[in-house]
C-alpha cells in the first residue's frame, strides 16, 4: 500500500511539472536569439530551454549576455553600436 502511495504522489508530482513546462512553453516567445516571457522577463538562455527545458536567465554586461551553460550571445544594442561603426568606418 504504501508504495502505491508512493508512486502516486511521484506520478502527481510529474504531472505538476510537465504542466509547468506547457505553460512556460506557451508564454515563452523567441526574439534576439532569446527567449522572454510575454511579461517581458527575460531573457532566457536558448539552449537550455531547447534542450532541457530549464529557463536558465542569460546575464553579463559590454554587449554580451552568457549563460553557465556557455551559450553566449550579443545584445541587439550592440550589434546596432558594432554596424553603426562598421558604417562610419566604411564612409
């Protein structure tokens, strides 16, 4: 009896998180090689949403957000900053 018991509060268990997730996954929206929520937290760490399902948040600073995962990206500010000077450089 008491492993039945068990199972079942495991199997409840799983059900919560797998709901989670589906929520997460419906709220979550890709942007700037990112994922944020609709709330606009964020952003998420692309890899290890793809691949595990964890949100991971990305941090950093100078341009480039990173995640401990290794996945590393540069913000939309400093692509416009790196193009603009590539532009001036080129004139």
């Amino acid at each position: 009896m008491e492993a039945l018991q068990a199972e079942n509060s495991q199997l409840k268990q799983n059900n919560k998180d797998l709901e989670s997730k589906l929520e997460i996954r419906e709220d979550l929206k890709f942007d700037d090689n990112a994922y944020w929520r609709s709330s606009g937290d964020g952003p998420f760490c692309v890899p290890c949403w793809d691949g595990k399902k964890e949100l991971m948040r990305l941090t950093g600073n100078e341009g480039y957000l990173s995640c401990s995962c290794g996945y590393k990206m540069q913000t939309r500010e400093s692509k416009q900053r790196e193009n603009e000077l590539w532009r001036n450089l080129n004139r």
